[in-house]
C-alpha cells in the first residue's frame, strides 16, 4: 500500500495542494475498503491537521 503520509508530506512540500488534496481522497477511499490501519488514517490525519492544504 502506498505511504499516503508521506505522499502527503511531499505535496505540500512541493506546493501541489490540489495533488495533496487527491492523496487524502484517496486515503479516505482506502481506509473505508480496509485497505489501511487505523494506524496509517491516524499519521495522515496528523499531517493534514499540521499543515492543512489551502
């Protein structure tokens, strides 16, 4: 599965708030089928919550 955390990281790193945006969707995706623990929702959510995409 892909490191969406860090696929965040780097987005908003890069300036890409839309691509960063797309990475949470599919985050949210992802989680409802199962697809990720709890563990890796609660990484991604730390990272939107410090630095939250405009």
């Amino acid at each position: 599965m892909p490191d969406y955390a860090a696929q965040y990281r780097q987005a908003m790193a890069d300036g890409a708030h839309d691509f960063a945006r797309t990475v949470v969707t599919a985050a949210t995706q992802a989680a409802k089928a199962g697809l990720i623990t709890p563990e890796e929702v609660a990484e991604l959510v730390a990272e939107v919550k410090a630095d939250p995409p405009q």
